[in-house]
C-alpha cells in the first residue's frame, strides 16, 4: 500500500513509499480503506523537521491526522459495518491514564503521555489502509463523501471544543454573546465563523487577504470580513468573543485587549517561541482582571467533540464547505501539496 512516510526531525524526509498493508485488523478494530488526508500547519512543521516521534523502535512515521476512509472490515459489535464512512480520532489516553485521561478527557491530558496518530509515537492516517479501534472511529454521514468533505471533520472537532470551552466558561455568571471575533481566516478560522453563525452569533472575521477565495467564503456565511490591525478592528467592535486562530504573537496579545467586558479570548493557534515582543504587562492584566476577563487556551479534542463536528458539517451548505478545500493532490504529489501557497485554505491528499 501506499503509504506518506517521514523521519522525524529530519528535514525534506517526506516520502510517498510502498508498506505492508494489514491483512487482518488487531481484535476490536476496523479495517479502513484510506480515501483522503487533510494537510494542516503541524503537519507541514513535522514534515520540515521541526518535531514528531516515530512509534517505538522505528526511525519513520506514518504522518497524517485529518483522516477519511471506509470501512473495509468491522469487529462484532462494535457498531460499524463494511461502507461505513468514517474518520479517526488522533489521540489517545496515556498508559497509566491521568485523572482527565480516565475519564476520556484526554485532549486535557495532564502529563504529557498521551500518543497522537500521525503526530506522536503512532502511524497516521496516511496511508491505503489504516486500522483504528472501534471506540476510536466517527461515523461520518454518507453525504460527506462527496468532494472528500469528510476530511474537515477533524480540525471541525477542534474548533468544536473551542466553543464548548467558550461556553463552560461563560457559565461562570451570565454570559448572553452577541458578536465573535474570529482571527484568521485559514480552515480553523472559517470553521470557527461557520459554528458561531450557527450559534446565532454576529461573526466578523480578520485576515490578512483582500482578494481570493477567503473574503467571498466569509460573506457566504453571513459574517462579516475585516482586513486592518486588529487593534482598531478590535477597538470598534468589542467582540465578546474573540477565538484567536493565528497563533502570531502580535495578534494574541492584541486580542486580549479588544473584548467587551467579561470577553472570552479562545487561542487555537499554537505560536513559534523566541521573539520577544514588547508589553505593558501591567495595562493587560489590569484590563482583564477589572472586567472579569478571560484567555484560554484549546487544543485537540475528544469524541464528543467529533461528534459536534460531525452535526456541524452535515448541517453546513455543502457548496460552501467544498469551497475550504482548495487542493486535490494524488499521494505521489505529496511534497508539492505540502508546500503552502498563498492562496491555500486546505490541501487534500487524495489516497
């Protein structure tokens, strides 16, 4: 089978070869037939060498977390059947599970020894065939198929959470949103807008484009799209909610400065360290203490934000979300779909 293989920490190690494809799934797993891989940011950073584990024993990886397959072969009981369309959940509790872990909290793993598919000590997704255990496998509807649309459902899942951390946290007192801030538009920006639109929200999204498929998308969801400094955009509308998709240093700190009080500031994008910025550390936290303010932090997620995502897509106007998806590449094409354009909101990997 095909495979998209890399050895972590070393640079230009991507490689599309020929592996063993399972026979025979372990007891209590599905066999699935790979249909499409999506290609996000980390992805592109394990790929570059800038982090990754092999699994144990093992100098390559089986990269790939943005997951679509069909079910090939299905355990007895395990409630998926051969046709089923589906994606996989990327991570998994650690061994000797933590208190988040053993309750199937594992995105909010406390020590750090959880594994990831394609990220962190397990093969990915990218591959013919892949196994996954049934608890760990999201039926995804028949109509997701189309245009490999399924293939958002994990950075769905992500921005899912997000929200559902949003909301846990408004329930401090009473928290009645009225308007988001979404900051950019890349495929977790977009699909932040699309589930605050669907929350009844005003949504505002900023970003850097002013032309291309990004502002267009945008204003075909209802929401309303920015380009400027976040802080006059910021300023003007006092969002009280800000999900914050960039991961630019700049643009975090910026952001929690904007809120209307009691705001929620939601960071999704995972920043590069090393440069300093210059702050008034003591204006920021006196902002965010005198109004009831709050910044948090949101990555990965569970099943239960799968299955959020799930509702969300199969919901969402399918035009629209073909539109997120900008690349089809065959599997041998895989270094140029790795290399971003600018123009790119999601790459797919068609296996």
């Amino acid at each position: 089978m095909r495979a998209l293989t890399v050895v972590p920490g070393k640079p230009g190690s991507l490689h599309c070869e020929e592996l063993p494809a399972p026979e025979t799934p372990p007891p209590g797993e599905l066999l699935v037939r790979g249909l499409a891989l999506g290609v996000c940011g980390t992805d592109r950073e394990i790929a570059g060498g800038d982090y990754g584990w092999a699994p144990s024993g093992r100098d390559r990886l089986v990269i790939g977390h943005e997951s679509l397959g069909r079910v090939e072969a299905a355990p007895a009981g395990g409630g998926f059947s051969p046709g089923d369309l589906v994606c996989g959940v990327v991570r998994r509790p650690d061994p000797e599970p933590c208190p988040a872990c053993a309750r199937g909290e594992f995105d909010m793993c406390r020590n750090g020894r959880y594994s990831e598919r394609g990220i962190k000590e397990l093969d990915g997704y990218g591959s013919s065939y892949w196994t996954v255990p049934a608890e760990y496998a999201v039926r995804l509807p028949e109509e997701l198929a189309d245009g490999l649309l399924g293939v958002l459902a994990e950075p769905a899942s992500v921005v899912a959470k997000a929200w559902e951390q949003v909301d846990r946290i408004g329930a401090r007192s009473v928290f009645e949103p009225r308007r988001a801030l979404v900051v950019g538009a890349g495929p977790i920006g977009l699909l932040a807008a699309l589930l605050g639109v669907r929350r009844g929200l005003e949504v505002h999204v900023l970003d850097l484009a002013t032309d291309g498929p990004k502002p267009r998308l945008v204003r075909e969801l209802g929401a309303v799209y920015h380009t400027g400094p976040l802080a006059e955009v910021g300023d003007r509308l006092r969002p009280d909610v800000v999900v914050e998709a960039t991961g630019v240093g700049e643009l975090v700190f910026t952001a929690m400065s904007v809120t209307a009080d009691y705001g929620i500031v939601c960071l999704t994008g995972v920043s590069p360290s090393g440069r300093p910025l210059p702050l008034d550390a003591g204006g920021l936290n006196r902002e965010i203490v005198l109004a009831n303010d709050v910044v948090v932090g949101s990555v990965n997620a569970n099943q239960r934000h799968y299955e959020a995502a799930v509702e969300a897509l199969a919901e969402a106007d399918r035009e629209w979300l073909a539109g997120l998806i900008t690349r089809r590449l065959p599997a041998e094409r895989c270094a140029e779909a790795f290399a971003k354009r600018p123009d790119d909101i999601k790459t797919v990997i068609e296996l």
